[in-house]
C-alpha cells in the first residue's frame, strides 16, 4: 500500500504559485526545489510537485492541459471545520486566485474551492460527523 501521495500540477510562473501557496500556509520542501520545481508540503505524507511546465512535460509523452482550459484533476482538501474552509479559500482569492461556484452545504459535507493562478481547482471540504445514535 503506498505510504505517500505526490500529486505534480504544470505552473507557468514557479515564483508566482510558490507566493500564491504560501499566501494560504502552506510550506516547502527545500531540498527539492530549484528553479524549475518545487515540493509543497501538504500533510505529514501528502506533497504537490509544482513543476515548470517544460519540467513537467519531460514527464509524460502527452500534451500538456491548460488548468485554463480544461480540467485535467480536481484537487480536494479535507480541513477542520466550516471556517477553516472559508478562509482559505479568502486567503486563495486575496493571493490572486478566484472562486467559481458558491460553497454548498450538504448537511454531511461543506464545500467551498478555488483556482490557483494557473487554474487548478482546489476543492476544499469539511466532512461533518454524523450525530451519535440515539439509545
């Protein structure tokens, strides 16, 4: 069973996304940075490789997708409560990034998201707990 997840997303400015992140706490991993990727630290075992986009073409024999244009992954967060989501997602549009939907509350989940400056959307939830049942 793996034991990390490395999820790599295409930037067009690596200076730019690394200032949007960290705008929303988010840290680095400096060891594996240089001036064409980055390793954002996103939990204890859970990392996003933001790479330049030739970078991140060396990698894969395919075209390369816009985040603009299409959608190529939805990224989704779990975070501690109603509030933490509407914050970063406040942080997210402050940083330079947009909304594209209103939150919605399904009564067992509040969502809300965001785009990153190069359009990646960035789905964030807080799972509510269901009540104790009744004895």
């Amino acid at each position: 069973m793996a034991k990390q997840i490395f999820v790599n997303l295409p930037v067009a400015d690596l200076k730019g996304a690394i200032a949007f992140f960290s705008a929303l706490g988010f840290t680095f991993n400096p060891q594996w940075t240089d001036d064409t990727a980055t390793c954002m630290i996103v939990g204890d075992n859970i990392f996003v490789m933001l790479l330049v986009r030739d970078r991140f073409q060396s990698f894969t024999p395919k075209p390369v997708a816009d985040a603009r244009q299409s959608t190529e992954v939805l990224i989704c967060l779990a975070l501690d409560s109603r509030e933490a989501v509407d914050a970063m997602v406040r942080q997210a549009v402050a940083a330079g990034g947009s909304t594209y939907k209103a939150a919605e509350d399904h009564d067992f989940m509040y969502s809300h998201s965001f785009q990153d400056l190069d359009g990646h959307i960035w789905e964030l939830v807080h799972l509510v707990e269901p009540a104790p049942a009744a004895a």
